[in-house]
C-alpha cells in the first residue's frame, strides 16, 4: 500500500467535508431552511441516476455524477455566487480557479488530474455529460422552489420600512453593503426579512440585517426612485413564542437571531464568536431549567451530562478544537484585544496566540496595531516587549579574571566525565554570549 497516496486521499475528504458549510439561496422542499451546496451536489446525482433516460445524448451517468459531486468544490474558498449578485460574477472565474488549483493539488497526481479535467469540462459545457450535468444544475433549484413557493408564501407578509426595528442584540457583522445594495436596486429581494412582531404592532428584525442596511442606503439615496420609505419589504413572521423551550424572553430571541441568521451567512471570526457565547448563555438557562435534550432541525442534541464544548460543537458546527480557542479567548484576552476581533481586524488564531504568549498590555498594544495594519498568527511574536536588562558587564570581567586566576600556571587534568560537564558549561556560555 502506497501510504502517502492514502494519506493525500484522506486529506482531500476531510478537506471536501467544508462543502456542507457553503449555504445556498434555495429553500429545502418543506421551506424549513436553506439547502448546502453537499446537499444541492447529492440531490443532483440522485436525480442523474433517475433522469438519465430522458438525455437527448447518450450520457455515461458515472462520469456526470461525479462531475456533478465536485463541481461546486471550488466555492469552499470561492464562496457560493448569487444569481443576480453582478459585482461577485465579475471575479467569480478568478476566485474559482485559484481554489481549483489548490483543492485538486490535495489528491494523489492522476487523481488530482482527472477531477480538475473533470470540473473544466462542467464549465466548458461542450460534452453530453457536461450539458445533462448543467441542466440538472438549473432544475433542482426549479424542483425545490416549486415544493416550498406556497408554504413560504403563507407565512410572507409585506411591511413598510417604518414597521421594521432593526435588533440592537444582532452583533453580526455587517459587509460589502455597496454590492448588496446593488443587487438589491436591480433584482428585488431574494430572501425575505425574518422578523417577529411586538406588541406595538412594529417588527423586530431577527434575520436580514446586511439586507435592512441595504434597503436603507437604497432608499436614502435620491437617485434611487423605486426605493423610498413606502416601499414594502417582504419578511417571513416568526413567533417566540413557538420556540418550544424553556427559555427566557430574552435567550428565547437570542436562539432565533442565531439559529436564523445561521441559515444564509458567510460567517466570520467575530460572528463564530457572538455565536459561541451566545450558546453557552443559552446552555446554562438549559441546564438550570433541567433540560435533558433539544431538537434542531433533524437531529436531538443532549444537554444532560454533556460537556459544554460538545454540545457548542453539535449546535454550532464546530470543530471542538475551534471551540476551545474561542474559549480560550473569552477567558483570557483584553476587551481591546477581543474588541478587535468583533470588529473583524485580527483572526481568532491571531487572538488565541496572543492569549498564548501576550500580557494584557502587550495584548492593547497588538489591538492599537490592528487597527492600521494587517496582523497574522506569526506576527504576534513582534509585539512582546523586551524584558529590562540589567548590565552585568562588571560581574562578568571580574568572574573571568576571577576564573583566569584560578588556572593560570597549572596543569589541567579531567576526568572524562569532567570533561563533559566542561564542554557543556562551554557551550551554555557561548550560546549566553553569542546572544548579547
């Protein structure tokens, strides 16, 4: 057995395993959430299998599957590109080619080879193979959006912009406005708001802050006459009250802004991190009301008897590793310094690192740097500080002469293992020296 050829293969599955964190825009068929691009690809080749009869070519079905399997690999760094999103698709090739190189330079050489001729060819659109692949690419989408269409139609409801409160408990972050904004001005809404209603008969935003911020710099903007402040806005209604957990009013929207806001973001480090402590607020609540399990989505997640970094690994999809460095922050970084990551100016691996080897003031002095330079992990060595020396110039002449004086004159015999010991001290005050 060829163990680096195995061990290259293992790689490239556990890499793929990030393809179930890439979100789409399309609604499962029961409109409960947002499909994956891992569940998007196996549906696909589902329905190669069972719809291959109806090819105007002869198709080898094998070879579509698989294309269609690894097609959507490259948006593990690339990221998922919206329909209607224009300034993405400008560098959408760029950024799906570069991640090409790399995810297919994991595998074995001829393996790695035939799975990036595999995806060119998806993308040529010039095979049988390659233009079944593409259209089941385009009707699965269809297939869903008809299933969900009438479900997600009963809970939509049109509101002015005046009726929508913006969540002051929403920390997520909030990027590239300008793009969104734009799309929104060309395309509409893709996704409704989710809101919930308060007893003034205003709504709350639970999830859609990128898309509100968007909205309101269309309507501020004088150019934009379809956009004004009667525009109504399309957002799905949801009822804390039907969070089915004994829960605090407060963690009770705490579990819908993270659990809504879960289905259509492209987190960062500062958004894992509001998401980590988030949970943990509404684990102890669990734990304290005696709750055994919870159920999300398809799966039951135990409370009882679980260590806290488990349950935040199964509820958040985190490694546990990546739990423990966010831990690892909580309880030992500055405010600057954690400050710094929400605001998305260091990496949690430039912040666990910091917490590794940092004092807190050499932590606030890495926070000030963040905000004018880019730091990584290996950066964090630069900011501490030098220990004060003391000179010692004096004791070291005089211990030398002192040594000098000893010796001068006489014969020195060692025993091998004097010897040894000699070479030692030698060597430990070279280095010592060699240092100044």
């Amino acid at each position: 057995m060829d163990k680096d050829r195995l061990d290259r293969q293992i790689e490239f599955i556990r890499e793929i395993d990030k393809e179930k964190s890439i979100g789409r825009q399309t609604y499962l068929a029961d409109a409960s959430r947002k499909e994956d691009d891992a569940e998007h690809a196996w549906h696909m080749a589902i329905m190669t299998v069972l719809l291959s009869e109806y090819a105007n070519e002869k198709i080898d079905v094998l070879r579509t599957m698989t294309m269609l399997l690894i097609h959507d690999l490259v948006e593990i760094d690339a990221g998922d590109t919206y329909a209607y999103d224009e300034n993405a698709k400008k560098t959408q090739r760029e950024r799906e080619l570069k991640c090409a190189d790399r995810i297919f330079s994991i595998l074995p050489e001829d393996q790695g080879k035939y799975m990036r001729e595999l995806w060119e060819e998806f993308e040529a659109q010039e095979t049988p193979e390659a233009k079944f692949a593409r259209t089941m690419d385009n009707f699965q989408p269809v297939i869903l959006n008809d299933a969900s269409k009438d479900i997600i139609k009963m809970r939509i409801v049109n509101l002015e912009r005046d009726k929508i409160r913006k969540n002051p408990s929403n920390n997520y972050s909030i990027n590239d406005i300008d793009s969104l904004a734009e799309s929104i001005k060309n395309y509409g809404i893709a996704s409704p708001l989710n809101v919930t209603k308060l007893e003034d008969d205003s709504y709350m935003l639970l999830g859609g802050e990128r898309r509100i911020t968007a909205i309101d710099k269309l309507i501020e903007d004088p150019n934009v006459q379809e956009w004004n402040e009667d525009t109504l806005i399309p957002c799905v209604i949801k009822n804390l009250e039907e969070i089915d957990l004994p829960l605090s009013d407060e963690a009770k929207e705490q579990y819908a802004l993270i659990t809504t806001n879960k289905e259509a973001r492209k987190y960062t480090d500062s958004d894992r991190y509001i998401e980590v402590m988030a949970w943990k607020k509404i684990i102890d609540e669990l734990r304290a009301n005696g709750v055994d399990t919870i159920k999300m989505e398809d799966q039951s997640i135990q409370i009882k008897g679980e260590k806290t970094r488990d349950i935040l690994s199964r509820t958040t999809g985190m490694s546990q590793g990546q739990i423990q460095r966010f831990n690892k922050v909580e309880n030992n970084a500055t405010t600057d310094l954690i400050n710094s990551m929400l605001d998305d100016q260091i990496s949690i691996g430039v912040a666990s690192r910091a917490v590794e080897i940092l004092t807190p003031d050499e932590q606030n002095s890495l926070a000030e740097a963040s905000r004018t330079q880019k730091v990584a992990p290996a950066d964090v060595e630069n900011f501490k500080e030098e220990e004060v020396k003391e000179e010692y110039t004096e004791r070291v002449n005089a211990d030398v002469k002192g040594l000098i004086e000893k010796v001068e004159g006489k014969k020195i015999y060692f025993t091998q293992k004097q010897e040894r010991e000699y070479t030692k001290l030698i060597k430990k005050l070279e280095n010592v020296l060699n240092k100044l």
